[in-house]
C-alpha cells in the first residue's frame, strides 16, 4: 500500500485535540483508576465463590462449580463484541455508564443468592458489566495516547485492571477467613460499584472527538488495513483472513481458557493440598499481581522491542508456571509457579491488544478490539467448560497439564503465523 492520508470517516474533531499520554494525562489516569475499579469488581469472585459453590451451595463436581465462569465468560464475550460498535454509534462515556449500572444488583445477588442459580444470574451480569467497562475504558485510552504509545496505554490499563483483580482477590480471601465467606466479602463489592458509577458519570469525558482527530491525520502503511469496513468484514478480519489478527484472537482465546481454568480449580486444588482460606486468598492473588505490576513494564516494552516475540514467549512463559503448578505439593512451589504463570501472562496480555490496535484502522479499531474481545473472552468459558469435565474424569493436575500445554502450542501458533505489527519510524539518512 502506498503512504497516502485518509480522509476522516467521523464528523470532525474540534480544534485543539491532541493525541498523547502526556497531552491527555488527567483524563488517562482517571480512566486507569476507572478500570482498577472494573478489575477489583471482577476480583471479589477471584478466591470466595469456588469455595462457595463447594461448602454453601453443596456442589461436588467441577464441572457445576466452574459453571459461573462459563455464563460470565459467555456473557462478557457476547457484549464484548458489541461494546466497541455501542462506542462508537452512542459515545464512549454513555457505554461505560451504563456497563456500571448493570453491575448494582451482582453483589447484592452473591449476598442473598438462595441457589445457585442466582449465583449464575450474578455472573451474567458481571459478564455484561465487565465487557462494557473494561472494553470501553481499553477503546478510550487507544484514542488518547495515538499510536505511539499505544503498548504503554495497554500495559497501564491491564496493570490497573489486574493489580486490582489481585487485591480484591486477597482481600475478599482475607475477610472471608475472618468472617466467613458470605456476606462480608461482597460488601467490598457495593462500594466499588458506587464509586465507579460516581467517577464516570461525572467526571470522565467522551474521547469520539480524538479518533476523528487521529483519522484525519492517519498514514497508511504496509500491514495496516483500509478504512472502508463493514462489521462482517472485521469480524471476518479478525478471526481468520488476517493472520495477525486471527494469530491474536486465538492467543487471547488461549489466555483466558488458562485463565478461567486458573480461577475455578486453583482455589479448590489449594485447598486440597490444606491450605488455610485465608492463605489461599494470597496464593490466588500471586498470579494477577505478578501480572498486573509486569504490565507496566511489559506494554512500554512492547513499543520498543515488538509485539510478536512478547506476545509467543509470554504463552511459553505462561504454560511453564502452569506445569510447575501441577507439579507442587506445597506452598513455595505453587507460589513460583504462580509467579511464573503471571510473568508470563504480563508478557502477552497488554501486547495483544496493541497488536490488535497497530493493524486496524482507526475508524474500525473499536470494532476489531471487540471482535478480539469476544475471542479471548469466549477463552473463559471453554477453560471452565475443558478443565472441570477434565478434573472430574481425570484429577485437577491433569487438566493443569492440558491446558498447560494449549498454552504452549498457541505459543507455537503466534510464532508461525503472526507478522511483526509495530512500525517504527525510518531512521533519518545521514548526508555524505
């Protein structure tokens, strides 16, 4: 393809936007807190509701306990793919308004819940709000920062987002090894609902004007797309014509079917092996804070290096802590592994969307994120669904072991199939 300018596809942006991470700074760091809210909402699940599901609600096979993770990552998944068209017809800001007002009744429901049925309606809920808010806080830091610094935006959102996973998940561990598993852990749950509602109705500002602004001024390039798309051919895109895409919607896939494994079954093997709940909680909150602190290095990493090698090596990096997990008996070992696991997870996970976001065009990226969205989303459901009919007929170290290894051939996958997607400016031609 030839560098020409595109003309804008959006209604013009007013005068005086900018793209940057510093230009935009207060509005960016709002939306970093924004999102550790949506994570820590998500992991107030992370340590209590396996537990739940065994000794409140009486379920022995894990295929039944890890049912609330397959309609949650079904639900996310499904708004996933919508979120970023939502954005871009209604405004970013009303988007994750409304994603955060699904979320009101989910920790009320997992106080209250009679049967487990509710427990599942919570999570479809939860699903819902997660794939509203995180999506579209993600959409609205890529139209801040523009391209330069997009692998940093991502490690910063997924840093937040994640660090709060694991803080939520060792406080909601330590309460309920001091009050019990209902309801005291979920009350942690309300204030952040309230507080997210709070920040984002009133202060958090619609970022449509920067993508007009970027789609102005935006050079085409070899391995970037056309700007004429209609939502079959992104999601066609996305999920099989380009092998880059296609490359990272699998990955994503692939992440969090370890990822849903991981929370279902890590609680239950842990405490098999008899560690303490409270115990628990802080082994279960290793792996996300590994990964949510990596992010902040990995994402800027990724602007610099590449998104193909972080990507591939995170996946191998990810399928050695899990083997090393399946293979301990005690807590130092699962502590390593959990480590590994997050290290690894760091590596890849800001990376992909970057990816996603160096090869789609700006006035169809939102839709191209939500599409690798509903794929790696999707990942929780089939990681449930896989690794509880796996630990029911076979054991729990067995199905470690086999998502272990999807892990690293989805590794070997990114490695075959994607290009490098990072374009970096020309070095200038030194005269004489």
């Amino acid at each position: 393809m030839s560098d020409t300018v595109l003309p804008p596809s959006t209604d013009a942006a007013p005068a005086g936007i900018r793209l940057g991470l510093r230009e935009n700074l207060p509005q960016f760091g709002l939306l970093v807190l924004v999102n550790a809210l949506v994570g820590a909402t998500v992991g107030q699940e992370r340590t209590v509701l396996p537990l739940l599901a065994e000794d409140v609600f009486g379920l022995s096979a894990y295929s039944a306990m890890l049912s609330f993770i397959a309609v949650f990552g079904v639900s996310k998944a499904i708004t996933n793919l919508f979120a970023g068209a939502l954005g871009d017809k209604y405004g970013r800001k009303p988007v994750l308004v409304v994603g955060w007002l699904v979320a009101i009744p989910v920790p009320l429901l997992l106080i209250w819940a009679p049967t487990w049925g509710w427990v599942l309606f919570a999570n479809v809920l939860l699903g819902i709000n997660q794939g509203l808010t995180w999506s579209l806080t993600v959409i609205m830091k890529i139209d801040l920062v523009g391209p330069a610094r997009r692998g940093l935006a991502m490690g910063l959102n997924e840093g937040a987002g994640y660090g709060a996973v694991a803080a939520a998940a060792w406080a909601t561990g330590w309460i309920a090894s001091e009050y019990g598993l209902r309801p005291e852990p979920f009350y942690l749950g309300i204030g952040l609902v309230i507080i997210g509602i709070g920040l984002s109705t009133l202060f958090v500002r619609e970022t449509s004007h920067h993508v007009a602004h970027e789609a102005a001024n935006h050079v085409q390039r070899d391995g970037h797309l056309d700007a004429e798309m209609t939502p079959r051919q992104v999601f066609a895109l996305s999920t099989w014509r380009n092998p880059s895409l296609s490359a990272a919607s699998q990955a994503g896939l692939v992440n969090n079917l370890n990822e849903g494994m991981a929370w279902g079954l890590f609680p239950l093997f842990f405490a098999a092996g008899g560690v303490s709940v409270g115990r628990i909680g802080g082994l279960i909150a290793i792996a996300p804070a590994v990964w949510g602190f990596g992010q902040l290095f990995t994402g800027a990493l990724s602007d610099k290096v590449g998104r193909k090698w972080l990507i591939a090596g995170g996946q191998f990096t990810e399928a050695a802590g899990l083997t090393i997990i399946a293979l301990g008996d005690s807590f130092g070992v699962w502590s390593l592994g959990s480590a590994v696991f997050g290290a690894g997870t760091a590596m890849a996970y800001p990376t992909l969307i970057a990816a996603i976001g160096d090869v789609a065009h700006p006035t169809w990226r939102a839709s191209a994120v939500g599409v690798y969205r509903l794929w790696r989303d999707l990942g929780f459901a089939v990681g449930a669904v896989l690794a509880g009919v796996l630990a029911d007929v076979v054991s729990i170290e067995f199905a470690i072991f086999i998502v272990a290894g999807i892990t690293a051939a989805s590794g070997l996958d990114v490695s075959l199939r994607m290009r490098e997607t990072l374009h970096r400016p020309p070095l200038p031609v030194v005269p004489g």
